[in-house]
C-alpha cells in the first residue's frame, strides 16, 4: 500500500493472475524486454506497480486489470457446476484461459442436466449476497413437467411444499404457460416457476411431491439479472454496465 492509500501488487502477480503466464515464465520474458511500465522497459517482474494508475504494456499490448469477473454463461445440459471434477465436464471447461486465470467459480449451483442461467465470478462477496438464506433472492425457471399441472397445484406452490425429506418450501409463484393431452390421459405442461431458496434438487422434487416429474428445467432469471436469450447454449459473455448495476456491482 503506498503513502496515498492506493493498493500496488507485483507484476509478476497481476500478469500471471490474468493468464500470461507463470511466474518463471514471466521472468524470462521480462528479461526479454516483453513488459514497459510507464514506457520504461522493465526487468525486474517482481517490482510493484499500482493496476490503477500505472500503464503496463505486455508485448505491445496493454494491460487492463480488473480483480473481479463477472460472466453469464448460458449453461448446456452435461456440464456440472463445479471448478473442477476428475471425471466430469464442469462449466469453467467451457471459459477460455485468460478467463479462468481469474479462478472464477459458478454462483450456485445448476443440476447437470439443467440448463440456463449461471453467474460466473471471483467476487465472493456478490456470491454470498446472492447465495444467503436471509436474503431470499428469487430464481425463475421454465420447465416442461409430465403431468397436468392445474389450478391445485398453484395454491399448493403458494402455500409451500413439503418435500420427501419433511422439509417445508417457502411460497412459490407458479405460472401455467400451456397444458396439452398427449394420449388419452397424458398431459404435458409447460411452465414458469419462481423459488426463494435453492433446495437440492429443488424444483424437480416440488413437482414429484404433487405427483409429477420434471422432464426439462432451465433458469432464466437470478434476482435481476436475466438470460441473455440470444447467448447460444454453451456461450458466455461479461455482464454489461446495466446489468453490473442491477446486481449492485
């Protein structure tokens, strides 16, 4: 920390946490004349610089420096939402390196086989306002249910459900979009459901407790952030100033 209150780290530190490369290899590229702070060629990586303030040229290009990432990433079924697993696919396996430099980590939590919405980031503490029991932030999911989903099933969401394990959900809002008959006595229902908590498997065991099975899952909607509709499923992006705003970043 320097006499003006301003927060310096070490080159080698800033450049490696934004994935150019280790701290050996810094060195030797650093000696190699690759990185000017300042305009001054500099050979010494382990000197502080301030992110802030300093202009930090790496092979010609400048260095932007952020300590936070925030990503939405349209999560595809078959990819689990963890940092790392010895024999699963996880999401941070769909971000390019210079993205998981930053060592990033999903928000929450989505089954393998859900889609939709997840928050990807290294902001801890936007994870735990987003994540804390007491805060209650709403999820909004769309699904297809095997079932006819009918006007009992909305007062029994409302009310709360009681899953498998005796435990009692908060109220949920639940939406009917469309309820067609396959065969004689098989329906289909298409619906939109907004939760308060995130229970194991949550969603998918509120329907098993009315008698009905989710067959497709996909969240749309964190607090105010939204899916990006137009991101293919897979693809990620950054957030946008607007939507920094709407999570208080």
């Amino acid at each position: 920390m320097s006499s003006k209150g301003r927060t310096t780290m070490r080159l080698d530190k800033l450049l490696g946490n934004m994935g150019f490369g280790t701290r050996a290899e810094l060195k030797k590229l650093a000696k190699a004349g690759w990185i000017t702070v300042n305009g001054e060629t500099i050979k010494d990586p382990g000197k502080h610089v301030d992110p802030a303030s300093d202009t930090i040229v790496f092979d010609g290009e400048p260095v932007l420096y952020r300590e936070f990432v925030y990503i939405m990433l349209h999560k595809p079924q078959g990819v689990i939402s963890a940092t790392e697993d010895m024999r699963e696919r996880t999401v941070l396996d769909l971000l390019d390196p210079p993205y998981r430099a930053f060592e990033p980590f999903p928000v929450g939590r989505l089954d393998k086989d859900t889609e939709g919405l997840l928050l990807l980031t290294n902001d801890g503490k936007l994870a735990h306002e987003l994540l804390s029991p007491k805060k209650h932030v709403p999820k909004t999911y769309e699904a297809i249910v095997e079932g006819r989903v009918d006007e009992q099933d909305i007062v029994q969401f409302a009310r709360g459900v009681i899953l498998d394990d005796g435990y009692v959900t908060m109220p949920a809002e639940l939406t009917i979009q469309s309820c067609e008959e396959q065969a004689e006595g098989s329906f289909i229902s298409r619906i939109s459901l907004i939760i308060q908590e995130g229970k194991f498997h949550q969603v998918k065991r509120m329907f098993q407790a009315v008698g009905k099975k989710v067959v497709y899952l996909k969240r749309v909607r964190m607090g105010d952030l939204r899916l990006d509709e137009s991101l293919p499923l897979g693809a990620y992006r950054e957030l946008t100033a607007e939507e920094l705003a709407a999570i208080g970043r």
